[in-house]
C-alpha cells in the first residue's frame, strides 16, 4: 500500500539530514518512526490500571474504616 504524507519541508530536511548519516532511507525512518508510536501507545494503553466500581468503594471504605488521617479530616468536615 502507499500512503502520501504531508508535512512541513523543514521537517522533511530534518528526516532527510539525521537519515543522511545513517543506513536508511528517508522512509524507512518513517515506517520505523509510525511502528515505534504505535508500539508505545499500545503498550502505555496496557499500563493504565482500572478498578471497577465496587473495588473502589471497597477501597474507599477500607480507607475510612482504618485511616486515622483520614477520619481526623471526616470529623472535620462533619462539624
């Protein structure tokens, strides 16, 4: 498949002159450049922790059953 990529000429010089002292193309720098994004999305999307609804209450309850600090500020609040 080709894919046409727009982009400014000063960030095609850059491509082209950090690609000039190496091994690869312009585009193979490309390619890598997209793989490497997507590979580091991916994998950041996999290091978000979720809890449910219910494990945070439980949590939360947990929390305010057994923390000292946090009922010292509850009593605070409640006065």
């Amino acid at each position: 498949m080709q894919v046409t990529i727009r982009m400014p000429s000063s960030l095609k010089q850059q491509v082209d002159e950090f690609v000039a002292e190496r091994d690869i193309t312009s585009m193979e720098f490309i390619r890598r450049a997209i793989r490497e994004k997507l590979s580091n999305e991916q994998d950041a999307a996999k290091e978000i922790p979720y809890i449910t609804s219910e494990e945070f209450r439980t949590l939360l309850l947990d929390t305010i059953k057994n923390d000292a600090e946090v009922q010292n500020e509850l009593r605070l609040i409640f006065q």
